[in-house]
C-alpha cells in the first residue's frame, strides 16, 4: 500500500484517495476518505489510527457522524453543534 509520504506496504498501490501520513488538518474529504478505505478493507482501523495517530473513539465519531449525517456531518461546527444541542452548553438560558 502507497501512503500519502511515499512509502509503500504489502505491495499494493492505492493512488491518491488517502490523505499523506501524519496529517493533522482534518477536513471533511480527509476523514471521508480514511472511513471509506477502513470501511472497504483497504486499510484496517488499526492501520489509520497508527498511521494518522487517531483513537479508534475518534475515528468511531467520523463513521457514526456519516452515518447519522452523510458526509457534511464530518464538519467540525456541525459536530459542535451537535454537542452543544445535547449537552445543553450554548441554549438560552430559561425564561430568556
């Protein structure tokens, strides 16, 4: 498997459809795309959050999120909006 820095593993090409290793700015295509290849076997859960220095937890809200949202659920303010909504941070305080 080729990585995003060039290194390959196991002899397999994969293109360009991965985000480079040790990525830290996570935009939504991004984490699309390290869901889709875990979801399809071409890396496991293991490998991505080796490879992206993620927690399986972290990696386990992007696939709830697409799954609950679609992909625009991956956005950041969206998830803090979610958040703020069920904990209760951010509503209007009563009788406002």
């Amino acid at each position: 498997m080729v990585f995003g820095d060039g290194n390959q593993q196991h002899g397999e090409a994969r293109g360009d459809d991965l985000p480079p290793r040790g990525t830290t700015r996570w935009v939504i295509r991004r984490k699309a795309q390290v869901v889709t290849a875990v979801r399809s076997g071409r890396i496991s859960l293991d490998d991505a959050c080796e490879i992206y220095g993620l927690t399986s937890a972290e990696f386990q809200s992007w696939q709830s999120q697409i799954d609950r949202y679609g992909v625009k659920g991956l956005r950041v303010t969206r998830l803090q909006d979610y958040r703020s909504r069920r904990s209760g941070f951010g509503a209007a305080p009563k009788g406002s």
